[in-house]
C-alpha cells in the first residue's frame, strides 16, 4: 500500500507514521491541504488519511478539490472533532469514512484495506 497522509500535527504525524511502517506501508506526509491536493494530483497512492481541521487549506475543501480529478481514491477523514455535523460535512465533501482521533492501527488498516478493496472493484477496466 501507498498512503497519502495529510496531517498538520507533528505528534500525529510520528503516530500514523509508526502505524504505516508497522503494517510495512509506504506513505507520504504532508502538512496542509494544498499540498495535499498536488501529492495527489502528481503522485500515486492507494488512498489518503485526511485530517480536516489543517491551515491553508482543510481537508474538506482539498477533498473537494481531489475530486475534481480522482473520483476512485479513498479520502479517509481523520479528526479529533467527531459529530454528526462534521461527519455529514466529509461525507458531501467526497470522503470515504470518517475516524476519530485518536485511533488504532488496527481501526486505520481496517477502515484503508476495506476501502481501497471497494475501490479497486469499482474502477473500470483498461481495454
């Protein structure tokens, strides 16, 4: 697996980092949801962890973004500020699924290999 992580706290950052290595995933960083967007848009992943309360750009609108261009990639929301509100805002913004803060490895592997399976059935196939 190859994951984008877009996530603006560093002790955050060392957790999921610990978590990808520990399930032998290759993953990027990044800090905000611009740069999000262009790992997106020039790398290849196999779907991103999302925090959505990030500075420059939050993870809903770079989700909305992301869209534009990818409408397969799992975008997994990944925040300390879960309700309904914020989950319904994710939802119609084109994410995936939602986690709560803090999380397990095992919820974020769970939640990534269901999602990325779902997705690879749903792309069309090259001819």
């Amino acid at each position: 697996m190859n994951i984008l992580i877009a996530e603006d706290d560093v002790m955050n950052q060392l957790l999921i980092g610990i978590f990808m290595s520990n399930l032998e995933w290759h993953y990027t960083i990044v800090e905000n949801g611009f740069l999000a967007v262009n790992a997106c848009r020039t790398g290849s992943f196999d779907a991103i962890i999302m925090d959505i309360e990030m500075p420059a750009l939050n993870g809903k609108e770079a989700a909305r973004r992301i869209r534009v261009f990818n409408k397969v990639i799992p975008i997994i929301a990944f925040t300390a500020y879960a309700n309904i509100h914020n989950n319904h805002q994710c939802t119609s913004a084109g994410m995936n699924a939602f986690i709560e803060k803090p999380a397990t490895e095992d919820i974020l592997r769970d939640t990534v290999i269901k999602l990325v399976a779902v997705s690879l059935l749903s792309k069309p196939e090259s001819k």
